[in-house]
C-alpha cells in the first residue's frame, strides 16, 4: 500500500501538469475537446490523490511504523478516531490531505459545470491545476509522506498532545475546506480576465463558491476559538496568535468580496475591487500555509522548521505577481459603470463596510508579519501582543457592527434624510433604553456600553427588516403571519439568509463584549478548604490519579457553588505524557447563557494535599459560540439555490468556447 501511495503521487503529479497545460491551450485556441480532456485530467488527478490518501490512512490504521510519518505521529495505543486524525497532525500528511482536499473542489466544480461556463473553465481548471501541481511537487521532491525508515521501531512517538482533542478531528479539516476552497472563486476571477468575459458572467459562480469555503473556514475559526478555549487553559479563546491570524484573514476578504459583488451585479459598479478581492482571498490562504508550514513564526499552532518554506515563497511570489499583473493589464475593461450618486446609499455602505474590513485585515497583517520585518531590519524580532490588535481592532470592529445594521436600512442609489430618519427611529430608540438601563445597572466601562448600544441598534434594525418583510407580504398576498415569514424566508433566501448572519455577528459582540468583565484569580487551597470568586464558591475535595499506556493524568476535584446552592463537581486534570515529554491542562469549565466558570489546575503538593488554581468568571462567552452557530445557519440558507438559480442549472449555460480577447 506504501508503495501504491507513492506511485499515486508521482502520477497526479503527471496528471496535475497535464491539465494545466491542456487546460491552457485549449482555453486559448478554443479548443473545446482539449478543454474536455484537461477537464478529465482534473477528475483524474483527484482520483489518483484519493488513493494516495486511501494507502496513508491504512498505514496509519495498521500502524506500519516503517513509513517515517506513521511513527513520528502514531503509536499502538492511540485509538481509531486520533489514527485517523494524525493524516493532518504532521506535516507531510497534512500538505498530503491540503492537496486532496484541493483536487476534491476541482472535481467538484468540474462535475457541477459541465454544461456551464464553458468559456470560463479551461481557466478555472487551469487556476487548480497550477496549485495541485506545485503541491503534488512538493509530496515528490520536498515532503514526502511516504518515506520509510532504515529500521522498523517497536513503537511509533504518538500524536502531539495539544492535538489529543475531540475538537482537533473537525477544527483542522474545517479551515483546510475553506482556505482550499478559495482557489474555485480565484479560478473563475482569473477565468474572466484572461478570457476578457469581464461582465457579470463570472460573478455568480464565484459568489456561490465564496459561500461554500467561507462557511467553512468560519466554521474552523469557531471551531479553533472553541479548542483554544478548553485546551490551552488561559481563560480565552482568540489570542491574535499568528497562525489564528492567518487564517482570519482570508476569511476577512472573503466577507469584503461576498459583499461588494452585490454592488456590481445591482448597479455595475466595484468591478476591479471585485477581481482584487477574490484575488487576495486566496493568497492569503497560500500566505497563511506559508507562514505556518516554513517555521518562519513561532506559534503553538504551526509546524515546526521545514524545507518547504522556500518552495511556498517561490509560489506564493508567482502567484501574487501573475495575478497582480493580470489584473493591471485588463484594467481598463473593468471600468464602472455608474458612479456613486450619494453617500446616504447602499453602494457607498457596501464601500465603506468593506475598508473597514479592509482596515482590519491590514492590521491583522501588520500585526502577524511585524515580528519578521523587525527581525529582517534590525536583527531583534519584536513581538506583537494582543493589545495591539485589540487597540486597533475594537473601533473598527465596532464601526463594522453599526454599519451592518445600517447598510441594509439605506436604499439603492440615493437615500432621503426623512426615509432614513424614519428607517432608524425604532433601532436608535432601542439603543437607548438599553443603554440607560446599562447605564443604571452600574455599567460604566464606556467600550462595553458602545459595544451592547451598538449590538442592539444593529440587532433591533435586522429585525425589524425582517418584520416589515413579513408585514408587507402578508399585505399584498393575504397571508397569515407564519406562513408569510416562511415564503418570504424561502423564496428570498439569499437576503434573508444575509439577515440571520448579520444576527450571528450581533451575538458575537455580544460575546465578544464579555471579556470587559472577566474575573481572575489564583487561589492556593488545602484539601476541604473553600474560597470565593465573584459571586462563586469553589471548594477543593481531593486529588485522583489514573495512568495508561499514554498519560499520566492528575485530576482535582472541586465542588461549585453559588449563593449556597451546589452547581456542579468540576474536575480539571493536569496530563503528562512520557513520550514527548510534555504536560497539557485539561480545563474544567461549568458553562451557562450568562458566564462561564473556568478552573485550571496549576499544579499540586503533597500529594494533593493542597492544589493550586487559576480560576476565572467569564461572563457572556456561550454567546460567542451561539453567533456562530447563527452566522453558519444564515450562511446556509443563503448558499442554497433559489428557484431561478435551479431552472438556470436545468437550462444550462451553454455557450461556445471562445479565445482570450486579444489573441
């Protein structure tokens, strides 16, 4: 099977290079049974990554300690579930299962458009191509995941601990479908322009497979939060920590794209802003697996020195000036075609909401890359901390919030002051109570009040769109209350899926405002002794202790309460595993809509005899992972086609293959 993996790579490789190049010619000489056959490469290249994967997933089931990537990241006594997770948990796997993910999203955009864009595809087809192919290089020549050992050891090291997680079978492939999946909407980018289709043909298809990979990587920055969070046992779960930083990018342009496309479609407008969105949505995602495959940052979360980094920067630099240059030489036929006739309009809202995200990512940026260029200028890498980031970042952030609950009030083209006066009474209105009843509640901290103000205009104003939506329909076609709020739901799903995402970034402020209000402290507790944290009561009862093939596990057991009445037992673990020589916190977390109650286990002495903890109250956190689950909702009800998108896809798009412009 080792061997079968093996030669699989070397003939993706072949297949990979044969599409790109037939995919080229055929797009430019118009040479639709060449275009066909690149196509086939593609389905071909994805077939034979399949095997590829299959034959290292059975290495690492069976436990052949032969294959150097089986030992350094199995062991006999790892279970089922974890062997199957380590195909990502090294290196060579994980640009391995990077690639196969890849040839899946070709396969697929190949299989849904075959009777579609057909002026297009050689291009898309070329775009996946072109990035399977540097990475079928690099499984051949720098990063092989099936090279073997001059000895068969005993036993292999085992799966790094931080990666000995529930949450690390789902959190890694979540961001590896949606950073991969941006080359589809890259694709069909640079499709219009070398094609020069430079209209709106292009958009759809990038807009509906933005969706997909945005969804996904949402999912995985949710999913990371989360593991972050009960994992690494510092009480949060967003550090600005670089790798988190690399992947929120793409997802940040990725959201300027999906929003400013719809200014072109409405109005003809933000053409080259769109090209350039979808451009740099995917290299960043090449920049982020740069950063984190090379060692060039240090990071909890990245892989340790490699020969790839130079390989990625090489990559990442064609890739970068190819489309730059690209974009550049149609620029002209990129021309808008309107201007913006006021700033009180939902075009000028699209624009400004997308610098403002644009303005975050630029910070984000800075921020990452900062350690580097200092490092490269004076010889000192200085570290960028959190407080940079959430300086900058909470104005913005906050600025993005407002808007979101704005833009949508504004109309096309020029809004009047008396419409929009009256669009944002009632949210204002709301804004206010809440923010006197705050005010009388004793909240003070002027960050947390602008922020939940904030969150309840934009909440109150996304809901009352919905209302009059509803209101209106029951108007006009007679209905009753339910049943017009499900077919105004369910035949404009894209906008009202829109809605129910906006809501999600509601409840993420929500969350994210809590943190103001974190309790800290570190209490040091004999056996039976009991102390106070806020408003809880954390009493320390015993230490167990429990060993297996694995770890060595400590774990406290601490009863809760809160105005005298029992809550729960919470048991945070202190783990050691003699393998690598490495200790990790198992936190325990007692979770409720209004705050959660954090413990770690600091350490211990005498046998458990007294313990250390590090405890604290988290006030609205259950929030954060609501709106994500929200915006993930909302994200898929828009994504999923419309009655109009259906009978196009029955109807087919069938158009002739013709030559780039100019050629």
């Amino acid at each position: 099977m080792v061997d079968i993996g093996y030669v699989a790579l070397c003939l993706a490789l072949i297949a990979s290079g044969w599409a790109l190049v037939a995919a080229v010619i055929g797009g430019q000489r118009g040479q639709a049974a060449l275009g066909r056959s690149a196509e086939n490469g593609l389905l071909g290249f994805s077939a034979l990554l399949t095997v590829a994967v299959g034959a290292l997933w059975y290495a690492l089931l069976q436990g052949d300690f032969r294959v150097q990537y089986v030992a350094e990241n199995t062991n006999r006594s790892m279970s089922v579930a974890y062997r199957i997770a380590a195909l990502w948990g090294g290196q060579s796997g994980s640009l391995l299962f990077w690639n196969w993910i890849l040839s899946l999203y070709g396969a697929a955009v190949v299989i849904v458009n075959r009777h579609r864009y057909r002026a297009l595809m050689p291009y898309v087809v070329a775009a996946v191509a072109l990035t399977g192919l540097f990475f079928s290089l690099l499984h051949v020549f720098a990063s092989n995941p099936f090279r073997r050992l001059p000895f068969l050891p005993e036993d292999g090291r085992g799966l790094n601990p931080l990666l000995q997680h529930p949450l690390m079978s789902i959190h890694p492939p979540m961001l590896y479908l949606g950073m991969v999946g941006m080359v589809v909407p890259y694709g069909f980018a640079i499709a219009a322009l070398v094609s020069g289709r430079l209209h709106n043909e292009w958009l759809a298809p990038a807009r509906r497979w933005m969706l997909i990979p945005w969804c996904f990587l949402g999912i995985g920055l949710l999913l990371g939060g989360k593991w972050a969070y009960v994992v690494l046992g510092w009480g949060g779960y967003w550090g600005w920590d670089p790798v988190e930083n690399s992947s929120l990018m793409p997802w940040l342009a990725g959201t300027a794209f999906l929003h400013s496309l719809m200014v072109q479609e409405r109005k003809g407008m933000l053409k080259r802003w769109n090209m350039a969105m979808a451009i740099l949505a995917y290299v960043l995602c090449i920049m982020g697996t740069f950063l984190t495959r090379s060692g060039v940052i240090s990071s909890v979360h990245a892989f340790a020195q490699s020969n790839v980094g130079p390989f990625f920067a090489v990559f990442l630099t064609v890739l970068t000036t190819g489309s730059v240059v690209l974009l550049i030489a149609r620029t002209r036929g990129l021309r808008s075609e309107a201007r913006m006739e006021s700033l009180a309009s939902r075009e000028t809202a699209f624009l400004l909401n997308n610098w403002i995200l644009l303005g975050v990512l630029f910070a984000v940026l800075w921020g990452t890359l900062f350690p580097l260029v200092s490092e490269w200028l004076s010889g000192t890498k200085v570290t960028v901390g959190p407080p940079f980031f959430n300086q900058v970042n909470t104005p913005i952030g906050l600025g993005l919030l407002l808007l979101t609950g704005v833009g949508p009030l504004l109309a096309w083209g020029r809004t009047s002051g008396g419409g929009l006066g009256r669009a944002l009474a009632v949210p204002a209105g709301v804004g206010a109570v809440l923010a006197i009843g705050l005010l009388l509640a004793g909240v003070r901290d002027p960050w947390a009040l602008l922020s939940l103000t904030l969150c309840a205009v934009t909440g109150s104003a996304t809901l009352l769109e919905f209302y009059r939506g509803v209101k209106a329909r029951q108007q006009t076609a007679s209905e009753a209350w339910l049943t017009a709020a499900r077919r105004l739901t369910w035949r404009h799903r894209r906008r009202y899926g829109g809605y129910l995402v906006h809501l999600g970034v509601v409840l993420l402020f929500v969350g994210f405002t809590g943190k103001l209000f974190t309790e800290e402290q570190e209490v040091i507790l004999d056996r039976g002794e009991a102390a106070q944290v806020g408003a809880y009561t954390l009493r320390y009862e015993q230490l167990t202790e429990r060993q297996d093939a694995q770890r060595t596990t400590d774990a406290a057991v601490v009863s809760l309460w809160h105005g005298g009445q029992f809550m729960a037992t919470l048991l945070p673990e202190r783990r050691f595993y003699p393998a690598f020589d490495q200790g990790t916190t198992e936190v325990a977390i007692y979770s409720s809509l209004a705050r959660d109650v954090y413990v770690v286990l600091v350490g211990f002495s005498d046998g458990g005899g007294s313990a250390k903890f590090q405890v604290f109250v988290n006030p609205l956190v259950a929030w954060v992972w609501i709106g994500g689950v929200v915006m993930v909702l909302g994200t898929l009800w828009a994504v999923w086609p419309g009655e109009r998108e259906r009978r196009q896809g029955r109807a087919g798009l069938r158009q002739p293959v013709a030559p780039a412009a100019g050629s």
